[in-house]
C-alpha cells in the first residue's frame, strides 16, 4: 500500500490583479497544463466547507460551459485542471479562525509603538522578501513564492512576530496561536480525504505553506513532491 502524495502549490490571490489575470491567461493555461502532470486524483482548495455547496454549483456551471473564471485561483486553476482530468469535484479544506482578536494590524502597531527595534528588524525581512520577488508574469510569481528560500524567509517574520509584546501582554504569540489553529486544521482537512494510492494537488496561500509542510511531513504518513519541477513550463 503506498502513501498518499500531497503537492503543496502556494498561490497569490489573483483578484487583487485581475489585469495580471487578463493579460496572462494564456500562461494561465500553460501552468493548468504543467501542474496536470502532477495526475493529481484530488484537488484540494483554499475554500471553507461552508461553501462547498456554492463552490460545486459554480463548479457544474463551469463544466457545462455557462461559467467564466472569476479571479481567483480557484476557478482559474482548480476548476480548469479538474476539468482537464474528469474529477467530479473538489476538496475545500481551508478553516474558518477570527483573526481579529488581535488583528495582524495591531500585533504590528504594538510593535512600531513599543519595540521599534523589533518593528525594524520586520521591517528588513519584508525588504528582503521584497528583492527576492523576481519577474512579474503569473508563472514568475509562482515560481518565487514556491521558493524554499522565500518560504523561510517569510517564515522568519511569523517568527518574529512571538516576540511582540511583554510577559503580561502576549499580543504576537495570541495571533499566532490563531494563525497556527488556522494551518493545523487545514492540515488536518487535508489528511481527512487522503486514501491510500491518492495524489493530491493543493492550491493554498504562499503564507500557510511553511507549517503545512511540517504538519503534514511530521505525521510520516505521507510523500510531499515539489511542485518545483511543474512550474518549469
């Protein structure tokens, strides 16, 4: 019996540059083709299950032709490879976590207030991750954040964030807390559907990419491929 393969794809969400979308979607194509090679039998999305009965019924639309992709990743990339492979539907396993109680925003106004030595050292890694993100067509993107040095990178300002705050106000490691509760039942989501022989292709924000490749490595229960080689179409 063989382990199941998970491929971890970071993405961007693309309906904050629909004119990238627009302008690229015959590259679009090209990563559609490349990333099916993968044979994935699940696809695996950034979606809560609250809406996977909206999620199917725009699914259905897009199969029967009366449905154009939005922009979003999902429906430019999931839909059109799930498509391509005759998968009658997909996987949504994101995690519905209020984010809110603190706010990302107010981790780093406690930081610029109270730690601007802390706020600055951020503030260089940002700049870092800002140099190593090269190109500006869609498969440039993808290539970048799929990076392992760019996913340690970005890793280091979560990182950093634990520190913000004081012994009586754990305001960084209280967001934290949210955001890795968030990851792990996403990884938990992901494990759920996995059977024996399965290849699953999951589409998921760059950010959550670091610890759902421990979570998921940790359990030993199954193969992680690099989604590199398909993004050298």
């Amino acid at each position: 019996m063989n382990k199941p393969e998970i491929m971890l794809v970071g993405t961007f969400h693309m309906a904050m540059d629909p004119q990238k979308v627009n302008d690229q979607q015959q590259q679009i194509q090209d990563i559609v083709h490349s990333l099916k090679k993968f044979r994935p039998t699940k696809i695996a999305v950034e979606k809560s299950f609250l809406i996977e009965e909206e999620l199917m019924r725009k699914y259905r639309e897009f199969l029967n032709g009366d449905l154009a992709p939005a922009y979003d990743e999902v429906e430019q990339f999931a839909f059109r490879i799930a498509h391509e492979l005759n998968l009658p539907q997909l996987h949504p396993v994101d995690e519905i976590v209020d984010m809110a109680s603190p706010s990302l925003n107010q981790v780093f106004e406690w930081a610029k207030e109270h730690q601007p030595e802390l706020f600055k050292e951020i503030l260089q890694v940002q700049s870092h991750l800002k140099k190593m993100e090269k190109g500006e067509t869609v498969l440039d993107v993808l290539r970048y954040i799929n990076d392992s040095d760019y996913i340690k990178e970005l890793q280091r300002i979560y990182i950093k964030l634990a520190r913000v705050g004081d012994r009586q106000h754990q305001i960084g490691v209280q967001w934290l807390k949210q955001w890795h509760h968030r990851d792990l039942a996403i990884a938990a989501n992901i494990a759920r559907i996995a059977q024996p022989n399965d290849r699953i292709l999951v589409l998921i924000g760059s950010d959550h990419l670091h610890l759902l490749q421990g979570f998921i490595k940790d359990s030993g229960d199954f193969h992680l491929p690099s989604v590199t080689p398909y993004l050298d179409t």
